[in-house]
C-alpha cells in the first residue's frame, strides 16, 4: 500500500507525453508575455481589497495598520524563496500542470493528490474572493454614473449582518430578509460562458489590460500622494508583531498568481530561459509596486477611521480613501477611473484562474485520479467544457453567499501550503536526481527551500484558527475522494 501511496511519474515520461504531438501546444509566448502574464494574474482584489482587512484587522485578527508597508515586505520575501524554487521546477518540467505535476515526479502520488486537490483552494475559492470584489469596485464604478445597486443584491448574508440596516431594507419572504450577491455570480457566469465558448489566451489583450491596471494603480499613487499626512504613520504599527504578521498573512493574496504562469509552459518559447523570467521577474515588479501604494494608502486614511469604516461598510479601500482624500478637483472622475480599472484588473484574474482551474483537473483525470469525463473537450469549440462549466457553478454559488475575508482566507493557507510542498520537493529531488540537468538552479540550497517553508508557515501561522479548521476539514475530504476514487483508479497503478 505504502508503495502506491508513494508511486512517482518519472521525469522523463512526463516530458515524453507532453512531446507527443497530438499534446504539443503552440509555443508563442516569450519573456516579456510571460512578465505580463504574471503581473495579470497576481494584480487584483489583493492590492484592490484586502489591503483594507489587512491594515485594519477585524473581529479576527489585528490589524497591521500604516506598518502594513512591513505586512508587504515579509509577504515579498516569503514568496521570494518560493518563487526561486517554482522558478527551478518550472524550467525543468516546463509542464502545465504546475504544482500538481512537480509532486507527482517527485514526491509520490499521495502528496500529488493532496496538492492538486489543495490547488482547488488556491484556484477556485481564490477566484470566490476576486468575484465578490469584482462586485464591490463594479458598484462604485455604476454608483458614479448614478446607478445604485441595492446592498442586498450585493452582500453576502454575514457582511450584510454588520451593516446597520441592511436587513431592515431587503425584501422579505416568510420574514426572511433576501440577501445575495448577485454581482459576483454575475461576473462568473460571463466569465464561464466566454471561457467555454473558447478564448485564446491573448497575450496582447493580457497586456493592454495589465497596462491598464498599471496605470490605474499609478494614477492613484500619483494623485493620493500629495494628500498623505505623515502623522498618520504614527503609530506606525498600532497593533504591534502581531498586527504586522496577521497583516502579511492576509496580503499574501495579493501576491498569488506569480506560480500561475507555470500553468503556461507549454506555451513557451523558451520555457527554460523565460519561466524563471517570467515568475521572479513579475514578483519583483508587483512588490516595487504594492510597497508603494500601501505607503501612500495608509498616509492618506487615518487608521482609526479606516477600523471604523470597515466595522460597517463593505471594502474597497482604494477608492474609499480617495474618497476620503476629499480631492476637490476631479475628485470624482479619480474615484471612477480607479473603479473602473480595478474592475478590469479583476476580471483579468479571473480569467487567469478560471482557465488554470480546469486545466489542473484536467492533468489529475489524464492521470486517473478523477473520473475521465473531466478530461473531455467540447467536440465544437474544443475546450475543457466539463470542468470549466463545474468550476463556474461552484465559483458562482460561493460567490453568491460568502464573505470575502473568509474566502481569502482560506485561499492563502491553501497556496501556502502548496508552496510549502514545492519548496520540499527542490530538497526531494537535489538528492534524489542531483545531475539531473536544470536550466535554472535555485540558489543556496538548502538554505533557500528551507527559508520558504519556514517564511510561508510563518504565515500560515498568521491566519485565524477557524480557517485551520476549514482547510484541515477539506484535505479530509480529498483524502476520501482519493482513497475511495484515484487510488484504484490511477494511471500508474498497472505499473506499480
Ligand atoms: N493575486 C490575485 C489577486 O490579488 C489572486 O486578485
């Protein structure tokens, strides 16, 4: 039994099956597509909406405050050392399946379950939470051309619950109050729809989106700067350590994405030379860029009315401090265009992981571990119908009655855990296969792998107990879906 727990795929085949030509993808993207392939996946309700969680706390957990600056700089070293040992894999096993793949060559088919089912959490739960913000910037983008959108069409039932009023104002069925968010279903259903129906993933349109979202953030980097009061970094860490860790571990969200593009390697040109580009290259970018809209956030919007806002509205903190900046000339239209491109930078990460989810199922039913019909492909518009289509639903409904902090959440103690794993397997596989060739060698092993499982536990540490539960409570779960399904069914079980 232990012997089929542990069974590996071999380096090799893998490379082999992907060589095959009926396998083979297009190899189009270079270094730069990869760069802006990542800065799309990873800019988005991180830096849009958790930012205000992470800086003022809540019921949970304390709140970082202006030392949120400090929240972002441990968050960058930690994904960091993660990033350096993606970085290693994704150059030698420019394969699609990220993650799932690399642990399955190395550290055994168990292992390999547990982080594709783990992948779940980072994929479709995370895309939960960038749904429900996708809703949050949408109606302040429609609020400003006067078109409100009714708060019970757009809260969860727990948000809702910490909004004087709101219950009273929604309709009613049996004495029921009705409160749904119908915006992020909303989004996920033409998200579903597009991506069913076939959408290349254009890496010219990536980048005019990432251009936008660049801008955007640089707009409000530039037009916040002159209204920060540097007395409003004192104290600058109201909540000491504690603030500061709870901190990081709730924008280590906004950094997730930076692994997604090794879901693209087989698309690559040059995926030896341009992954690792492409995965540290965007990191460093997305960290210059988050440090400096922090700073500038939390100079502008005191901290103790940041707390109290929070208490009782809804988040989206960047156009909330503009508005609070009070900015007398197009203040208004600043606020808008904010809006508007945090709308577009969300929907990019949606598409981003709502291509990825369907594509790491499709890798886990290639290899017997879910049932075959999650590998079927439309017979007319050639993609991954079945699992797109059942992704969209789950992220759909989810989207409609949970609460963004709880979505976060556990997405980050999923993706930690993810690169935990990863971080193992650069150790596993330095002593197993040392000569095997690597076109990109993380540097100062064992240090560096060792670094990142310590770094990314130290968030996990940071993250509310209840979300420890909800994790522990779903790998359960994987682990019966395995034993009872992948385990007989698995495509190395006539080898082994
Ligand atoms: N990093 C991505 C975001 O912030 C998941 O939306």
């Amino acid at each position: 039994m232990l012997n089929s727990l542990l069974r590996r795929k071999s380096l090799d085949a893998i490379l082999q099956e992907s060589e095959t030509p009926q396998h083979q993808l297009k190899r189009t993207l270079n270094a730069f597509d990869v760069v802006m392939l990542g800065i799309g996946a990873i800019v988005g309700a991180g830096i849009f909406a958790t930012i205000g969680t992470a800086a003022a706390g809540d019921a949970t957990r304390p709140g970082a405050g202006p030392a949120l600056i400090l929240s972002f700089v441990i968050t960058a070293v930690a994904c960091g050392f993660a990033a350096l040992c993606y970085a290693e894999f994704a150059a030698m096993v420019p394969i699609s399946g990220s993650a799932y793949t690399y642990s399955y060559a190395t550290l055994g088919e168990l292992v390999a379950w547990i982080i594709g089912w783990d992948l779940i959490i980072e994929y479709a739960v995370g895309n939960v939470a960038v749904a429900i913000s996708w809703g949050n910037y949408f109606k302040t983008f429609v609020g400003g051309f006067g078109l409100h959108i009714p708060d019970w069409l757009s809260t969860d039932y727990r948000t809702a619950a910490r909004i004087p009023g709101l219950f009273e104002s929604a309709p009613h069925i049996f004495g029921i109050p009705i409160v749904f968010n119908i915006l992020a279903i909303g989004i996920v259903a033409l998200i579903t729809i597009v991506l069913v129906v076939g959408i290349r993933e254009s890496a010219t349109i990536n980048t005019a989106m990432v251009g936008l979202k660049l801008i955007v953030l640089g707009l409000f980097v530039v037009v916040g700067w002159g209204y920060m009061k540097t007395e409003n970094w004192e104290p600058f860490a109201p909540n000491g350590w504690a603030g500061v860790q709870a901190g990081a571990a709730v924008v280590f969200f906004a950094y997730i994405g930076f692994d997604a593009v090794t879901t693209v390697a087989e698309e690559v040109r040059d995926p030896k030379r341009d992954l690792p580009i492409g995965i540290i290259g965007s990191l460093i970018i997305c960290t210059v860029i988050y440090i400096v809209v922090a700073m500038v956030f939390t100079g502008i919007i005191p901290y103790s009315v940041l707390v109290q806002k929070l208490a009782t509205e809804q988040a989206e903190p960047l156009t909330m401090a503009l508005q609070y900046a009070n900015i007398e000339r197009w203040g208004n239209v600043f606020v808008g265009i904010v809006a508007f491109g945090s709308v577009v930078a969300h929907t990019a990460v949606l598409l981003v992981f709502q291509l990825g989810q369907p594509r790491i199922f499709f890798s886990m039913a290639r290899d017997g571990l879910l049932p075959q019909s999650f590998a079927r492909v439309h017979p007319r518009f050639r993609t991954p119908h079945v699992t797109t289509i059942l992704t969209g639903v789950a992220v759909g409904v989810c989207a409609m009655f949970t609460s963004i902090d709880e979505m976060v959440d556990l997405t980050n103690i999923g993706t930690l855990f993810a690169f935990i794993l990863v971080c193992v397997g650069i150790l596993v596989l330095r002593k197993r296969e040392p000569n095997r060739p690597r076109a990109f060698k993380t540097p100062w092993v064992p240090f560096v792998p060792v670094a990142g499982i310590i770094s990314c536990f130290y968030l996990m540490m940071g993250l509310p107990w209840i979300t420890w539960i909800r994790f522990a409570l779903w790998l359960a779960l994987g682990l019966v879906v395995y034993f009872s399904y992948g385990y007989k069914r698995s495509g190395l079980r006539s080898q082994t």
